[in-house]
C-alpha cells in the first residue's frame, strides 16, 4: 500500500512539473509573439513616417506657369 502511494505521488509530481513547465513555455511564446508584432507594427510605422513629401521647387513653377526666354533683343518673361 505503501509503494503505490508513493507512486502515485511521484506520478502526480511530475504531472505538475510538467503543467507548469508547458504553461511557462506558452507564456514565453506569446510574449515572443507580442514582441515581434510590436517591432514589426514599429518598422513600419518609422518607414510611414519618413516618406518623402512632395514639394514644389522653382524649377517646377517655371515649367508650370512661368516661362522665361530670349529672342536675341531681350529676355521675354510669360507669366
């Protein structure tokens, strides 16, 4: 009686040893996968935030509404 007891104890020792170890291990897996969603969510958000912003340079208004040229008496400027 006294060595089944014992066995049985032993069995349900490692039982819990073996519960709480699977439970650390998915505790830890999520967190790793919080983590990498975080940084992932991050990169992108850094790249978003430095995109180039279009500007429009002097180069741009002369080809836009302004033309300047010379004829060979002067320079014509066309507004």
């Amino acid at each position: 009686m006294e060595k089944i007891r014992t066995v049985f104890m032993a069995i349900v020792g490692l039982a819990a040893v073996a519960f709480v170890t699977v439970f650390a291990a998915s505790i830890g897996l999520a967190l790793i996968a919080v983590l990498a969603v975080l940084t992932v969510a991050r990169m992108i958000a850094f790249k978003l935030n430095h995109a180039p912003v279009p500007v429009k340079t002097r180069d741009c208004r002369k080809r836009d509404g302004m033309r300047v040229w010379d004829d060979g008496r002067g320079k014509i400027i066309d507004l």
